[in-house]
C-alpha cells in the first residue's frame, strides 16, 4: 500500500461513495458499509462491520482518503496512518486495518480502518453535558495522551486539538484526527506551508491558535515545540469547564491571540483557574509540560471527588 508509484490522477475522481452494504478488503479483513458518516477536505468516513478475521462483528470507522489528485496529501494521509500505527495509548484512537480500494475507473483510494467512538466533546457541550468533574476527567485523558506523542521515538506534536478531535466513550475521552500530526525533528523552516482547506494553515484550527503557530505562519521559520499542544489544550480545557472558547474569534488566522480569561468560580477553581494559565501563557517556556498538568489537575480532581462525596455520600 505504501511502497508502489502513485500515478497522476484526474481531479474529477477526487471523490468517494460506497453502497449501503458494500463491502471492501483491508490487509486483514472484510468491512461492509452500514452509513455514511461525514466527508472532509480529504477523506470521507463510513461506519462499517468487520465480517471476517479475529474482529468480526464489531464495527469501526472506514476512513477512506478521496483527494488521490493530490499527491502530498495522499503522503500525509499515509504518514498519518503510520503516526497512529506507532502510538500504544488508551487516549488515541487505535488503527486496525488499512487496504487500498480499486474503483471501476482504476482510480486507487487508501484508506484506514480504526476504531469507533461516535461522540465528540463538541457533541457533549452543546447537549450541555460538561459538568465541572466531567471536564476534569477528560482533561486528565487528554493531557495522558498528549504526554503520549510528546515522548514517543521520535516525539510529536498534534498541531490540531479542539473539541471536534476528541471523541468521548464511557472509557474516557480519546485524541482522534492526526492528520496534522509532525515529529518534531522534521520541522524545519517552511516544511509546513502546504495550504490546507478551510482555516488550517499551516497547521492550526481556526478558534484554537498557539502564539508559535501563528508565528510560523507569517515567517515560516519560528520553532514550534510540544508546548504548543499545551496551549491548544489548555483552550479546549477551559471552553470544557465554562462553555466558551477564550479565543476572540480573528479576522485572518495570522491576527495576534485576544484571550477573554474569566475567573473560574466555586470548587477548585482557583487551582483551575491558576493551572489554566500556566497552560495558556504566552512564552512556551512558561508553559508546564503535559506531565506537570496532570500531577496538578490529579490534585485538583482528588479535591474535588472528596469534596463531592462529603457532601452528597456517594463515592464518585
């Protein structure tokens, strides 16, 4: 799948469909198609059941990747395969197959097979289902995977967390969407110019910027380290406890950051409060590292379970 020549394809075939009930071959097994769930830029995703293999039964996400006019990102997609191959956490969304689908024009589409998880955090706030433990757990889900990729060989950066990438099952919240995934050694000045779709280029979500992206964007070569991630999250963090994104939304994604930082009342929020803006500080080097937040927010959830079965009884 990864090693053969990608012939020039016609931008007319940079789309995708399958059949209800259609089935496709991965490396390891056969998938059919139950429904559609969404399309992007570059790939569009389908629910499907394993019918064969030591999975069969159980349903997944088919993601398949449509723009096959574009090289580059046909290489990204890949990369993004071999990125989520490489990560062994229960805050990432795992991969269990891969293949290549042959259409009838002989176009080939690959695609990845990985787990399914069918709701978002975004999902959960606008149902208004965020209490303040529950985003306390989510972030210490979140901020374990985070520390995952920051110390894999090599280690990475995310470059995309927003509520829309972090998918909640009743084992705990999960970081999905690598797409934008880079290890660090290889960014170097410019080597993530590409223009993406939609608002992130290079590399960054719309409502979700880091001060080093947004530098990068405009001079192509300022570093960008781990601790961006931080600060992504530390956003996403505090839209989780309060239901609104600090970010002031920009006219141009190149527009310096404009935080609305309110402090968050009741329990544990000052250490809250206080943790957030160690994650949301402008330097990189004031920011903590992943590990540091989570022995910090520990503290701050034990607090918070004790105090919660103080006063109603319940163990929680």
């Amino acid at each position: 799948m990864h090693g053969r020549p990608v012939p020039a394809v016609d931008p007319d075939q940079d789309h995708f469909f399958l059949d209800h009930l259609q089935a496709v071959h991965a490396e390891n097994a056969w998938y059919y198609n139950q429904r559609f769930l969404g399309r992007g830029g570059n790939g569009t995703a389908f629910l499907v059941t394993c019918s064969s293999g030591p999975h069969i039964g159980m349903q997944f996400v088919l993601k398949v990747f449509h723009k096959i006019s574009d090289v580059a990102r046909r290489k990204a997609f890949l990369k993004e395969i071999v990125h989520l191959k490489s990560l062994d956490h229960p805050g990432i969304t795992r991969v269990f197959d891969e293949g290549t689908f042959k259409a009838k024009t002989g176009a080939d589409y690959p695609f990845v097979i990985i787990e399914y998880v069918p709701v978002t955090a975004r999902a959960l706030m606008l149902s208004k289902q965020v209490d303040r433990l529950r985003a306390i757990r989510i972030a210490l889900n979140c901020l374990s995977a985070i520390h995952c990729l920051h110390h894999a060989s090599p280690p990475k950066i995310h470059r995309d967390i927003k509520p829309e990438n972090i998918l909640i099952s009743d084992m705990g919240a999960k970081l999905a969407d690598f797409g934008l995934v880079k290890v660090l050694a290889d960014l170097e000045p410019e080597s993530d110019v590409t223009v993406f779709d939609g608002t992130q280029w290079p590399g960054m979500p719309w409502r979700y910027r880091t001060p080093e992206l947004i530098q990068r964007a405009i001079d192509h070569r300022t570093a960008v380290t781990a601790k961006s991630d931080i600060y992504q999250f530390g956003t996403v963090f505090y839209e989780l406890l309060t239901g609104f994104n600090p970010q002031r939304a920009p006219d141009k994604i190149t527009d310096p950051i404009e935080l609305d930082i309110r402090e968050i009342k009741g329990n544990q929020g000052a250490e809250l409060s206080a943790l957030i803006g160690f994650m949301l500080a402008p330097k990189p080097s004031n920011r903590l590292p992943a590990h540091t937040c989570i022995g910090r927010l520990n503290l701050v959830h034990q607090a918070y379970c004790g105090s919660l079965t103080a006063l109603t009884g319940q163990q929680v």
